[in-house]
DNA sequence: CATTGTGAAGTGATTCACAGCA
DNA sequence: TGCTGTGAATCACTTCACAATG
C-alpha cells in the first residue's frame, strides 16, 4: 500500500543490514511501545515475551516474531530489558527525533487534533493550524493561532513540516493533499472521507470513523441473525 | 481478531447461503458505498469495476472479487447498475436498519464526534452522551444532554444500543467498556490508546491518532536515510 | 465483444514447534 | 531450566489470467 517497494540495494551498508520489516510489524510497533512504557512507569526492569504480549493485546509467538525483524534485543531464559526495549523501538519507529506536523481544517476534528496531549507526548510537534474560513483565521487554539490556507507553504518550510493531517470537508480534501504536497509535505494522515491520489512518493494513511461503525454493524446484523438462525432451528 | 470465526453451520439455510466473507472486504464494502452514492449522486447509472475500482482506490480485481463473496450483482460486458449495488451492499453491512450509539467520555474528541455529521446521514443515531465529571453533566452538545455515568444501562436499555463509542483517557476506558458491556452493548469503538479486555461475544475497534502517526513518521525516517544513504554513495 | 466472475498462482502474515542459548 | 529466536507449516489476502456470458 505505501510505497515501500523499490529500494534496490544502494549497495547493502555491511553491519547496519537495512532489515525489510513487515507493514503488519512496523503497525504493531507503536502498540508495543506504549506497553513497554506502561510498564516503565511501573518500575518494571524486566519483562518475557508472554507478559508484554499479554500488555499489547497480542499472542507472544507473533510480538517475538516481530522483534525479531529488529535485531535479537531479548535474553534467553531471562526476557527483555523494559527500558532497553523501548529505546530500540523508539529508534526504529524514529522517534528519537520530533516531528513536526500542521492541521488543516479545524472544525471540531481538528479542534480536537490540535489539543490532543497524544502527539506532544511522543514527539509530534503541531507547527501550525489552517483553515480556509477567513472567519476562523486569528482564532487561538491552545497556544496556536490559526493561519490562512495561503500560509501553508510558509508553515511547512519554516517549520520542517513533513506530515500533514487533513480534517477538511471530503469536498476539500484533495485540493488541500495537492496543495499539502507541494508545500514540501510527504506524508499525509487523512480524516476526510475521501480517496486522495498522490505522487509515489507520499504516504497517506486514512482514518474514517463512520467505516469503523460500518465494520461494527456488519458484525453486528450477524450475531443479531446468528441468534434468530438459532431460535428458528430450535423451534 | 473479531470472534467471526466459530459459527459451526446452524443448518446451513438452502439458498440463503450464508457467505463467508473475509475481513479484508468488509472493511472495503464501506468504501465501495461511499463511491457508489458519490456516483450515484452525479446520476451515473452503470460503472464497470475499472471505474468503480479508481472511485474507491482499490484494482479492479480486488474490487471483482470482494463482489464476488456478496452474489453476482454485475452484468458481463456492462458493468454494475449503481442504485441496484449500492442497496445491496448496503443491506450486506446491516445500513438498511438504524443503530443506537453511546458516546462515553465528552471532551475535545467526544464533542466532535458527536457533532459528526457522517454517523447520522449513515444510519448511526447517537443515543446518548456519557461523561463522568459532574462539571459537564447537564451541560448540551447539539440536541443531546450530557449524561452521568451511572445512567449507561437505562440508555443501553432504552434505545436498544448496540455499539459504544470510548472517547475517555486511557485510564478509564477498561472500567467504562466493562460498564458498557454489563449494560447490553456488544461492539465496541475504542479512541482510548488502551487494550481493552472483552468477552468473546464482544467486537473491538480501535481508532488510534498517535499510532497513525508513528506508522507515518516511520516511513518519513526510511526516505530519509534513504535520501542520505543515497547522497552518501555517490560522494 | 467488453466486462464479469472465478479457479489457480503468488505473496504476505500468523502460528507452530523446537533448537539454541543464558 | 526457561525463554528467546526462527525455520517450516499454515492461513489469509491479492493478483493473474481467462472461460463464461449478456
């Protein structure tokens, strides 16, 4: 899906061996960050494969497998070192530096975007707010003023942006990625309910709160035709 | 993930052949939706998978098959009648009927959600809003009227609620979906960055903003080794 | 004869099960 | 001895490619 596919071996760097990870791994490895810290700030040194599974929600044969694709960061017959872990995840995934991202669109979703303590708290610095209603521009929220639409370009190349999140209207949504990108953004986190084209070289990933509730009614309507199967064939 | 995999055949109902379909499509059905009424909308009568295919962001392959598991809905060497589609799809997910939602937790993203207009136009009906600070209860969001914790079970029980929606900090989101789950509600959309402990019968989603950020930021750090990478073999 | 519907092949992810090591 | 790291087996999803057909 994302464009990980090419990259013929720029003449493979020896030691440091670029391992390929699995998009299913690398989605995993934010989940396993936040149990590593949980159990962090609970003074916990140590921790088997079973335990942090069990704090991540998955099963410990597919959390080894996948810290397998990092490196052999374990001891046998010991575990993982907590904070040793953490800092090895918190590498991979690259947040050891900050990134800085703008919010375009601040409705109530960006709204929330923009106060939500989540992005601060592991790196994601919020370096500007737009919006297309002049009637909003100025308007502060937290410590943030929100910027015109023209002001994208600026934001993004005094700030560093590399990641921009789209909270628009779907009717806007693909003039603000176009507009996104051109600024200098190549990476594209989008709530409108909207397919987005871009250029190879851009990752977008969607977020689309009415498909979750949509995957949660269709499981629903069949347990709910499950249960009348079942009492009609009792009956 | 979701329990779907049990349902040893009740007698498997002579025609009504009872698919299964992969997870994977479900998922994608709700896509398929939203680009039929978009089409629909612009009185496109028929559309080939090509077509139907680019609107939703998928091959068209992929787009043949995933109809495939719902019956034989197209014509050869025509296409898809949109309307036709788009109501059988719609039935497949369970949009032909109405379901309840709960709101827990109202603060920045509880607000915006409940104030997302994408869940009313597609069946989703919120029930009730649920905070746990005396500060909010009371307090309006659109035409609903914040409600305190303890009334969870009356509006489970009294709108016929099937789906909860957790917009609280993680701290609280295993005690609010244990509640949720006493009170009758059997799916779960969690925007808590929690794993959450359900029973069987019990479906979780889960929404995580920083987790789609970090997923980005990953990528963002490979191309940009990969840029370094690059300018360092060539110097 | 353009386009669907689908077996078969291909690719990727998960799980198993155990050898290897602290 | 207990737990990791990992090949091999399995399962799930995607893509190919073409026969079937309105």
């Amino acid at each position: 899906m994302t464009s990980a596919a090419s990259r013929k071996g720029g003449r493979a760097r020896d030691e440091r061996l670029e391992r390929d990870i699995p998009e299913a791994t690398i989605a995993r490895l934010p989940v396993y960050l936040r149990a590593l810290t949980a159990l962090s700030e609970r003074d916990v040194v140590t921790a088997s494969s079973e335990e942090l599974a069990t704090a991540a929600g998955v099963n410990s044969a597919k959390l080894r497998k996948d810290l397998s694709y990092l490196g052999t960061y374990g001891t046998r017959g010991v575990g993982y070192d907590v904070n040793y872990l953490r800092y090895q995840i918190a590498r991979e995934i690259g947040l050891t530096q900050d990134w800085s991202v703008v919010i375009v669109g601040i409705g109530n979703l960006g709204h929330a975007l923009a106060n939500y303590a989540g992005f601060a708290s592991r790196g994601f610095q919020v370096a500007g707010l737009v919006d297309n209603d002049p009637a909003r521009v100025g308007e502060k929220v937290g410590d943030l003023t929100i910027s015109s639409f023209d002001d994208i370009d600026a934001i993004v190349s005094n700030a560093a942006v590399s990641i921009g999140v789209i909270a628009t209207p779907a009717s806007a949504a693909q003039d603000v990625c176009d507009r996104l990108v051109a600024a200098g953004v190549s990476s594209v986190l989008n709530f409108a309910p909207a397919v987005l084209t871009v250029p190879d070289y851009v990752d977008v990933r969607k977020v689309d709160l009415s498909i979750e509730l949509q995957i949660l009614a269709y499981h629903e309507q069949r347990k709910a035709n499950g249960a009348a199967e079942l009492r009609a064939s009792l009956a």
